[in-house]
C-alpha cells in the first residue's frame, strides 16, 4: 500500500465509483432493469468493487513488517528487539484482515439480499397488472337489450343448447338479433322482460333458466341439457 493513504483512498473509489456507472448503464439498457433495481445493484457492485481493492491494498500493507524481518541487520544486540514486533505483527494483521473480509462477506450478503427482495417485488409487481372490466352500458329506456344484425365471425352458437329452445324459437331469437350464448348471459331483468315480451310462450327465459346456462356455456362450459343436444337425445 501506497504512504499517501488519501491517495489510494481516492483511487479505490475512483475505480468502484467507474465500476458502479459501467454496471448502471450495461444493466439499465443492455439487461433491461428498470431504474431503481439497476441503482441499486450498480451500487452495489461498486461498493463491492472498493471492498475489493481496499482488501487487496490492506493485505499488502499488513504483509510488508513481515518482509522487513528478512532483511540483515548491521548489530546482533539490536535484533532480538526488532525481531519480537515482527513476530507479534503477523497474527495481528492476519487476524485483522481476517476480520475485513468477514465484515465485507456479511455487508455483501446483506445488499444481495435486500436488492434481490427489490427485484422480487418489483417482478411480481409488473407480473400481471389487474385488467380493468369494461363498465356495462345502462339498459336502454325501452329495457331492449343490445342486438346484431347477423352472427360474428365463425358462425352462430348453438342456441338449441339452451333448455327450451327448439329449432322455431331459435330462429326467432336470430331474428330478433341473438345468435351467440354471450348475448343472452348478458341479459338483465329489463332486458329479459323485453325478450320475453317478443316471444310466444312467456316466463320461459326465467323459468327455464336462460341466463345461467347461457353463461356457462359462454365460457365454453356445458350444462346437463346441452349435453343431450350435442348426443342428439334431443330435437
């Protein structure tokens, strides 16, 4: 180690400080992290960095009474005193530099962790952002609940799978624009009431239980009834 320790102070932080920005910058547009986890480890990477050097700068110091041992001194009765310090001093700077490493290990270990927790919280954050349901448009005035002019694209659903409707009333319902099982699972009281009003055999979306059936048909699900349709049991 250098005799101007503010020297190599400055220096060691130079470098980490140089490190932290290199790792800032190759983790925000090179692996993609959002701001604050890439300060945080580019921090930390720089921090570890002048642990490093200080380490390696602080072995080298420690080391250097034990060599001044080696060296011919030009009295005998002079060496029994040098050589005792020297002796002493290198299970102390052993046990000193010992002690930087731990310390290091422990700091280290503590910023892992607490950048890991970061990036783990900020992943199941961006994970899967809640999907905002569509508000429902109010039921009209007249309680006419929304139609189309012909099925979508694909072909019309099956609505014969709907407990109580045959052939005749599912061509009613196409006429009077219901061809997909969505349609209906969106029906609401007013709107039920208006369907029902068009239809010559009244209650039997409610008694029948329209509505239900056609939600979970909707969502590719099939009910007891719609399960004989498709055997053929029915119609």
């Amino acid at each position: 180690m250098n005799s101007d320790g503010s020297t190599n102070k400055g220096m060691i932080w130079g470098i980490a400080a140089i490190a932290g920005v290199v790792a800032f910058f190759a983790l925000k547009f090179l692996a993609a992290y959002t701001f604050w986890p890439a300060l945080l480890l580019a921090v930390l990477i720089g921090v570890l960095v002048a642990i490093l050097l200080w380490i390696g700068f602080y072995r080298d110091d420690a080391e250097a009474p034990e060599e001044a041992v080696s060296e011919p001194t030009p009295s005998p009765a002079a060496t029994p005193p040098a050589e005792k310090p020297a002796v002493a001093a290198k299970p102390a700077a052993e046990k000193t530099t010992a002690k930087a490493v731990s310390d290091a290990k422990t700091t280290a270990s503590s910023m892992m962790g607490d950048a890991g927790s970061a990036m783990v919280t900020q992943k199941k954050a961006e994970k899967k952002p809640a999907k905002a349901k569509p508000a429902r448009k109010p039921v009209a005035k007249n309680g006419k609940p929304p139609v189309i002019r012909k099925a979508r694209a694909g072909g019309a659903d099956d609505l014969k799978q709907l407990k109580g409707v045959g052939p005749a009333l599912e061509k009613t319902l196409n006429e009077l624009g219901f061809y997909h099982f969505d349609q209906v699972a969106g029906w609401r009281k007013k709107e039920v009431e208006w369907v029902d009003a068009r239809l010559k055999f009244k209650g039997r979306i409610e008694r029948d239980g329209w509505v239900k059936q056609a939600k979970t048909l909707a969502k590719g699900g099939s009910t007891e009834f719609s399960k004989r349709v498709k055997k053929g049991d029915v119609y």
